[in-house]
C-alpha cells in the first residue's frame, strides 16, 4: 500500500512540474491572435499622376481591412521578371533544356521532367530516382548525360520525358562533378582524379580512354578547339591538351584570385567563376598562353557562369544571377541583376527565357528579353571588405578590412570618400561622437581620431584587451572585453581616462545605450539592463534570458535599443524584442524569423533595419514591437556590415567593399479601404526612377506585388 502511495505521489509531482514547465515555456512565447482571411494582393490598377505629384492605385486582392499598411521599395532584385515558381522542398544542383523539355538535377530526388513550354505555368511530367546525388547534367544525341559524383555518370534515355529510364552507368573512382561532350568523345571533370575522357563511338557504355591529374580540385570543365579548360577550386584555370585523349598533357596553368568554380567559353574567351574574385575573363585564342583581361566589377563573387550567342549569366553565393550583354572587342556590359532565393549552382537559357535551379527555392523561370536595372542613388567601391560603419549627419566613417578607416559624405549627387587614416591592425568595431572617432582594434586597444581641421587624425591610443563592441553616451564610453564591460571618462579635454572595468560572467557580444540605460547582451543568450545614471559607476537593476529554447542556438550579433526596447539581431534566432522598461520584469514580447542568419540591426523611429547573412536590407515595421512585420527588402547579395538611414535613403555597407546608398522604403501613408477587396492609395512620386515594388501586411501577414510601379 505505501508503495502505491508513493508511487501516486511521484506520478502526480511528475505531472505538476511537466505543467509547470509548460507553462514557463508558453509564457516566454508572444500570444498571437485568431489570423484573418489570408492576405494577397493580386493587381494594380494604372497609376495616376496628380498636379500635386501624388501617384494614385486602387490595390485589388482579398484579406484587406482597416490594419493594412502599405511600402513601397525599389525592386533592386528585379523580382518583376520572375515568371514563375517551382517549389522542390529539396536542394537543386543543375537544369539542361532540350526544346521545350526542361530536365533538373534534384540532389536526392533524382532527375525531373518539365513541360515549360507555357513558362507560368511548367508541368512535371516524370521523375527518376538515380543512384547517388545527380551534380551536372549535359544532353546530347538524345540522351542526358548526369554527374553523380561517387557514382560516376548515368547516361539516361530521354525520348519520352514522361518516363525517363537508365541507358548505362559508368562507374569511376573519386567524384564525377561536371561533364563536357564533343562529337563521340565525352570529359568528365573527377574532383579527385582530374580530367577523365571516354568515347561513344561503339554500342554500350563508353569506353574509357585515358586520364590526367590536375592540381587543386577540378570543378568544372568547357571544351574549345582541342582542348578542355578546367575550374580548379585549388588551381585556378587549367587548360589540357585533349587532342590525344589517350595522351592528354597540361598546356597552361592560370591561378585565379579565389577558388575557381565554374568556366565558359564564347569567342575565344574564357569566362571564369572565382568565388573570391568574381567573373575572370582570358583570352584564349593562344590556348597555351592564356591572357588575363579584366574582372566586371559588379560582380565580386561567383558560382557559376553560362555564356550564350549575346548573354552572360553568372551566379553568385549571395542568390542573385546577374546578367551582361556581351560585345566583340568590348568588355561585358552589365544589364541587371535578380534575385532568387537561396543559392543557384548554375542556369540554362533559351534566349528569352532563363531557367535557375536554387537551393531553397525550387526552380526559377526569369523573362530575361529586357531585363532592366533598377536605379540606386550610388556606390563605392572600397579597398577591402567592411569590417562596421557608424554615421553623424551627412557623414559616414568605415573601417575596413585593410586596416584602413574612410570617411565619407553624402550629398544629393552621391556620396565621395573624403578623408582616410591608416590602423596598425584591422578594425572591429567603431564609435562616433562630437569631433571624434573611436575605434577599437581586433588585436586589442582603442585608437581615438579627432575630424576637425585634418580629418581622422590620430589623436590618441588606449591599451585594452581585444573589444567586441564600442558605444558612447553622453561623455562615457563603453567597450566590451571578453567578460569586461571597460568604462572610460571622455568629459576631460585630453585622452579618455579609464575609470573601472566591471566584470558580468560570462563574454559579451553586444551592447545597446540610451539616455540612463546601457544593455548588455553575452554569449549564454542573457541580457543585462544597467543603470548609468552616474556614468562611470553603472549598476545592475536586473537579467533577463533567452527561452531554454533558444540558447543553444543564441549568437548574438548586433543590438539596438528604442525606448526600453531592445531589438537583438541574434544569428539563426532572428529579430528577437525584449520589453525592457520595467528591469524587475523583463518580458521577450516578438521574435521574427528571417531566412538566413541576421547579422546587423539598427533602429530608427517606427522602422528597424536588419541585414541576414546573404540577401539583404530588410525594413522591418515595429510600429507595433510585439508584432514585428517585414515592410519591405533590398536585395544585396552579400552580407552587410553596417546599416545607416537617413531622410530618405539608406547607407549600406557590404562585406565584399561597396558602400551603397539606395532609396528608403517609402512606407505609404494615406491609405482608404474600399472593401475587403480593395484598397485606394496616394504617395508622393519616387524622386529616383526604377521599378518599384508594392507589399501590403498587417498584424499577421505580408504580400507583395513586384514590378507594380514604374517611375520614368
């Protein structure tokens, strides 16, 4: 009997702690309403230009009500020429066309079969499951020719693309990863054993012929007059003598600037993808002497590249295809850029239409007859990559990757560098108050410039351990030191005096002030709220956590703070917003996801500003902060170091060396509803001509409509 006493007693402690549990874990979720009808916008009617130089729209679409708001942006991705999209659920590696026919490498799925002869609307008409993951395909003589790695090539009958069938494997060592095919002789690019060829000529399999180790690790391979030319992740550009495929030999050897990952060849140029450097172009018509000639500089890395009769189409890591016209005896001319999501391996196209496998979105169907580039305000190319940028006014100041801090104005005609100073080791991160700069240095110490009379000039050095993060309130500056918070006096007239260093336990990664508060956040995912009242001697007023939940994966990256609200950019957690105000009761009030890691936030006003690790400028609506909402997105490609807005546009640094100054979203202020269907809008008429894309959202849902707007 006591037994079962006990035993019930354990049962019921057991449950009341589960719910215990439960419900701290439901607590530290926002609570989220009942969603409407579900939110789409569907057309525009034309726009109407006012005398006042207001546009005009009636919105059509469905879930319309009183909370709808309305942005408007820039479609720097040239979203609008997106035809059509094709969710896989699935990684996509390559796509080939043959006709109307559309075959995709899906990487555990197989082979797929498109109809794409209506290219809004493609139809799968059949799949193959093939042994291990298909990388590459080519087409030839009716039949497809597929890459799959450790398995070798599969060689596919694809009369009926209904029903797709294996005609022949060829079985190698090492890692079939690319295929290139010139009459009845076939080269398959191995990332383990170099260049390898086999012929075609006889019934059955191909017969191999002979092999050749490459330096590095080939990637890819493209044939012109008798000979291959061969992306070496390792080696750079390889060209083989193939003309004895029993006997090849290496003819030439180019190292490239950055792991060499895709190569086409038109005219006598090779047209190479350096996932460092970019698109490389070498002449090529002495194949034995290749001659570097230049690198597009809108194109700073890589995936892949495919030339047609007039394009060139080249990927890159940030999920963007770019796309040049291409002229005899001229370098490349850059037409435009559009975004797809996640990362496209590679393209194929028809001339009107381009075709792009990705990894997180499926297949992409792009008209590419007029692609258009929307207009930025301006951009500047930087000597190495940028580490962080603060802004005062009119004035941006950068440190960058070269160990080399910039200052620069902007202006209504752009933005120009107009002073520079050197740094004895790169820079991490900056400061900037009054008529001073502070820059704290990876390797440890501070460097103060004064930008008075001689810009950015050093005034003084401060020896610290290596610092995280800066931020200056009032006449105190903060810096982050592994566990340290390092406090120092900047109300004398000479060098900030150190004045204490509080330890809080645990590293810190990032730091938020305002006026009496400072927020700390450390690498266990716990915030710290101080009180700096009496500057140089904070005290705590209270800690708050991530949920359990989160912490594991918690890499705080950035913080900004509005109000007693704070905004943490924290890696794969996304935007997450603590309610701060009351240090005795801190509450996590919103998370927001985002779809690649969030590296950068900065907030200003009613609009919060972020940057993911890959895609872009994001404008986040935090009127209301426990509904945080996407407004808007600005397509970059590359992972952005630093964020700064102004009246009307937005300064935004680039971890590959730009400075890009584009138009801020203009969210939409008078806004009528007519019905659940319709909404009537006015807007002053952009001041910057482009193609601009329209998104409404409310409490619980976006939509978007590219391309509904043209400025001239």
């Amino acid at each position: 009997m006591k037994l079962k006493v006990l035993l019930r007693t354990a049962a019921l402690l057991s449950a009341a702690v589960y719910l215990l549990i439960l419900g701290f874990f439901y607590r530290q979720l926002p609570t989220q309403g009942a969603p409407p009808e579900a939110l789409r916008l569907q057309s525009v009617s034309p726009a109407a230009l006012e005398d006042d130089g207001t546009m005009s729209l009636v919105l059509t679409g469905s879930g319309f009500d009183a909370a709808t708001r309305v942005s408007l942006v820039l479609d720097t991705g040239n979203r609008h020429s997106v035809i059509s999209q094709v969710p896989l659920w699935g990684r996509l590696n390559d796509a080939a066309l043959m006709g109307e026919i559309l075959l995709v490498a899906h990487h555990s799925r197989g082979i797929m079969s498109f109809d794409v002869s209506d290219p809004h609307r493609p139809r799968l008409l059949g799949a193959l499951p093939v042994p291990g993951a298909p990388f590459k395909i080519e087409i030839a003589d009716g039949y497809a020719f597929v890459c799959a790695r450790e398995e070798g090539i599969h060689i596919l009958e694809i009369s009926n693309p209904r029903d797709l069938r294996i005609a022949a494997t060829v079985k190698s060592e090492g890692l079939a990863v690319d295929i290139a095919i010139e009459g009845h002789r076939v080269f398959v690019a191995n990332s383990l054993l170099g260049l390898q060829a086999f012929d075609l000529s006889l019934s059955g399999p191909p017969r191999p012929l002979g092999g050749i180790k490459i330096p590095g690790h080939p990637i890819a391979v493209a044939l012109h007059q008798g000979f291959a030319f061969v992306a070496s992740a390792k080696g750079g550009l390889q060209v083989i003598d193939i003309a004895n495929p029993e006997a090849m030999r290496l003819a030439a050897s180019v190292p490239t600037d950055g792991a060499a990952m895709g190569v086409s060849v038109r005219n006598g140029i090779a047209f190479v993808a350096s996932l460092h450097g970019g698109i490389l172009r070498f002449d090529i018509s002495d194949p034995v002497n290749p001659r570097f000639i230049d690198s597009p500089e809108e194109t700073r890395s890589a995936f892949s590249v495919h030339t047609s009769a007039d394009r060139a189409y080249v990927t890159n890591p940030g999920g963007t295809v770019q796309i040049y016209a291409l002229k005899d005896c001229a370098p490349p001319e850059h037409l435009g850029t559009v975004e797809v999501p996640g990362i496209a391996r590679s393209v194929v196209s028809d001339g009107a239409r381009l075709f792009v496998p990705t990894s997180r979105g499926g297949l992409q169907i792009i008209d590419v007859r007029n692609p258009r580039k929307p207009q930025a305000l301006a951009s500047v190319r930087l000597d190495g990559r940028v580490q962080d940028m603060q802004a005062r006014g009119n004035e941006i100041v950068l440190a960058t990757h070269s160990h080399e801090l910039l200052l620069a104005e902007i202006a209504e005609e752009g933005v120009r560098i107009s002073a520079a100073a050197g740094a004895p080791s790169m820079v991490q991160r900056l400061a900037v108050c009054d008529e001073r700069v502070y820059a704290a240095l990876r390797n440890g110490g501070i460097l103060v410039y004064g930008r008075g009379k001689a810009p950015l000039q050093l005034l003084y050095t401060l020896e610290t351990y290596p610092v995280a993060d800066l931020a200056v309130s009032g006449s105190t500056l903060y810096a982050t030191a592994n566990e340290h918070l390092l406090i120092f006096d900047l109300a004398t007239s000479g060098p900030p005096r150190h004045v204490r260093t509080t330890s809080l336990g645990a590293p810190l990664k990032a730091m938020a002030a305002e006026r009496e508060r400072l927020y700390l956040g450390d690498a266990k995912g716990g915030i710290y709220i101080l009180d700096t009242r009496r500057p140089t001697e904070p005290r705590i007023l209270g800690k708050t956590l991530l949920p359990w939940h989160m912490r594991n994966f918690s890499s705080m990256a950035d913080m900004a703070s509005l109000n007693g609200i704070v905004y943490l950019a924290d890696g794969r957690n996304g935007l997450v917003v603590f309610d701060l105000r009351d240090p005795q009761e801190p509450q996590m009030i919103a998370t927001l996801e985002f779809p690649r890691l969030l590296y950068t936030i900065n907030v200003d006003g009613q609009w919060a500003y972020a940057s993911d690790q890959n895609d872009g400028l994001y404008l986040v609506d935090i009127h209301n902060p426990q509904r945080p909402k996407i407004a808007a997105f600005v397509a970059s490609g590359i992972q952005g170091r630093g964020i700064r807005a102004g009246a009307d546009k937005v300064g935004f640094a680039t971890a590959d060396g730009e400075l890009r100054l584009i138009p801020l979203p203009q969210p939409v202020e008078t806004i009528r509803l007519l019905d659940p269907n319709r909404l009537a809008i006015s807007f002053p008429t952009p001041r910057v001509p482009g193609i601009y894309n329209l998104r409404v959202f409310n409490n619980y849902q976006n939509a978007e409509l590219p391309g509904a707007v043209v400025v001239q």
